[in-house]
C-alpha cells in the first residue's frame, strides 16, 4: 500500500470532499481524480491531433485564408458597433 503526504491544501480538499459526503473515502477521490486525469489527457490528445490536422491541411493549401475569415467579421462587429453611435 501506498501512503502519501499530500500537504495541508491537498489534504485538507480531500478531507472536505469526504466530509461533504461527495466520497466516501480517500481512495474514492484517489479514483476519481485517476479518471479525471485520463478524460481531461483523452481530450487534449484530440485537440492536439485536430490542431495538427489543422496545420498539415494549411500548409498543403487547405483551408481558408485569413482574410476570408475575418474580414467579413471585422465589417460585421465594425457595423453593429456603428449601430450603437
């Protein structure tokens, strides 16, 4: 078995987490923060592969250029913001 000192902050958040009846036990919060840490990796793992989906598409000449994009918002947000004066 493992025995680990999380420190006051740490300890004191998992206490309060048991307390509060969230869990029942520190292994409890243990497990659930495991699952959490492997969502929260599954997740940047898929931005990481879209954003370099992304940049290969760009650099073949996919996509859109910048101009195309914001432009057509610049005139948007500058017209409703003319609205307003």
């Amino acid at each position: 078995m493992i025995h680990a000192d999380l420190g006051p902050e740490l300890e004191a958040i998992v206490l309060d987490l048991i307390e509060s009846g969230k869990y029942s036990s520190r292994t409890q919060v243990l497990r659930d923060s495991e699952e959490l840490r492997g969502w929260r990796e599954a997740r940047l793992k898929a931005f990481e592969d879209s954003f370099a989906e992304g940049v290969a598409e760009a650099a073949s000449g996919g996509g859109e250029s910048v101009e195309e994009v914001f432009l057509p918002l610049i005139a948007k947000y500058q017209a409703m913001a003319d609205k307003k004066k």
